[in-house]
C-alpha cells in the first residue's frame, strides 16, 4: 500500500524481505484464512498485496474454479506481482494497480483479505468500512497483522532485544501501531461490522528452531535502519545490517534462549 506514513520502502531489498517474511508467515495466514472460510471456488480481493504472496496463498485455497484479484498502489510492486504469478503458471490470479479501497471492479467478492496492511493505514475502520462495498451479501473480510507487544526472550539474549526494540521503537515514531489486537478489534467495529472473530498464533523456540523468525526480525531491522538512524535510536555500525542475522542466530544458539517471537492475529467477519 502506498501510505505516507509507510515507513518499509519498496525497494528491491524491501520486496526480498517480504519473500522472506511471507515464507515465514505462510503456514499462519493459510490456517487464518481457511478458518475464516476462505474456501475453492471464491472470488477473492486481496488487498495491498505487494509482491504477490498472499494472494498466490489465497489462490490456491480457491482453487482453479476461484479467482483473486490483488491490488497495490505501488506499480512496481504489482509489476512484480504480476511477473511472478505468470513465472508460476498461475491462471486464477491478477493484479491492479490502485487502492483497493477506490477500485471499481465489474462484480463483487466473496471474500476481500489481507495481511500486514491495516497497520499501515491512519483510518484503518474507514479502509475497512471502504472495503466492504466490495463485498457480496454473506462475504466475509478478514486481515492478518502482527503485533509486536510480546516479543521477549529467556534468559535475556541482548542483541535479539535490542532488535526487537529498534523495530517496535521505529515503527512508533515513523506513526505505526504495532499492537494488532487491539487495532484490528476497533478497525472492524468502527467500520460497522459484527464484532470480529479473531485468532493469536506466536512462534516460541530456542537454539536453530529460531533461524526463520530471526531473519525475519533481522530484514526489518535492515529494511528500518534510516529511520533506525533518524530517530537516533541506534547508528548504523551499532546494527550493522550486514552480520545482523549472523549475529542474532550465533547468541541464541549458543546460549540456548528461549526465543518468544511477534505473535501474529487475525480477525473476520461476515456480511
């Protein structure tokens, strides 16, 4: 999505992260989405879909018999989008540019949904309430976002928190909420919708089991390292993007951490 107060980019170590970061999520945003009732054969909306992933998941929820549409503001990123879904073979799904909110579309949806959106929006129940015009009688709208308020470790692993802080703390002062729960139960309500069904799922491991949550704490911190240094947070040689991983994977492994990661929420409701 194209917001101002978007603090990621969209540059090409921007659009990486987010196959990396979608690779993690996968399995979480397939079991959300299925248990809001994503299902074969619908006609699916899927909203600031970036690079692609969410909706080449959603698309193979629905099958050959349904259809996603994913729409992005950002015409490189739905340029990507669009080279990869045709690299994948896949007939069932399509991009547009524009804000999904705004779009006309030639009939409605059975469902509209997204992930790691709403977050980034400063009238996040006016997005919601936008959206669901879109929708046919007994859709249903769901988003999946993250939320950071949980992340810790045990015993303290001090560069994994430090990280962490860096995260939460950029995205604070760049104007993002982090804390999903309670955003997203407000974003509904105040579109006017039922009072969301909703869902929490948070990664918990120590040692190697970490590796893919930490590259995904790590490219954030890499993607934020401007505003990271903006707002005096920490300098570029303190969080030295280039060995950050590295770093994080060889203090959690070597001291056995208990790793608690973002813990990530979904909420649905149907028309």
């Amino acid at each position: 999505m194209n917001n101002p107060a978007y603090p990621l980019g969209h540059s090409e170590h921007e659009l990486e992260r987010l196959h990396i970061q979608a690779r993690y999520m996968e399995p979480v945003t397939r079991q959300f989405f299925r248990e809001a009732g994503v299902r074969a054969g619908m006609r699916v909306l899927d909203v600031g879909s970036g690079a692609g992933d969410a909706a080449f998941l959603t698309a193979d929820l629905v099958g050959d018999a349904g259809e996603v549409i994913g729409a992005d503001q950002v015409a490189a990123a739905v340029e990507t989008a669009t080279q990869r879904a045709k690299a994948k073979g896949l007939r069932n799904v399509s991009f547009r540019v524009g804000d999904p909110s705004e779009l006309e579309f030639d009939r409605p949806f059975d469902a509209v949904v997204g992930r790691c959106v709403l977050l980034f929006q400063a009238d996040a129940a006016a997005m919601v309430r936008r959206l669901v015009k879109h929708l046919s009688p007994g859709g249903i709208i769901v988003f999946h976002e993250p939320d950071w308020s949980d992340v810790r470790s045990f015993p303290p692993a001090p560069t994994y928190d430090a990280c962490c802080r860096w995260v939460v703390e950029a995205f604070r002062r760049a104007g993002t909420d982090t804390n999903a729960a309670i955003n997203l139960y407000r974003a509904f309500l105040g579109a006017g919708l039922p009072a969301p069904q909703m869902k929490k799922q948070t990664f918990i491991g120590f040692g190697a089991a970490c590796t893919d949550w930490l590259k995904v704490a790590a490219g954030l911190a890499h993607t934020l390292l401007p505003k990271i240094e903006q707002f005096g947070l920490a300098t570029a040689t303190e969080v030295d993007v280039a060995t950050l991983t590295q770093r994080l994977c060889d203090e959690v492994i070597a001291n056995s951490h208990l790793i608690v990661g973002r813990p990530e929420i979904a909420a649905w409701s149907q028309l």
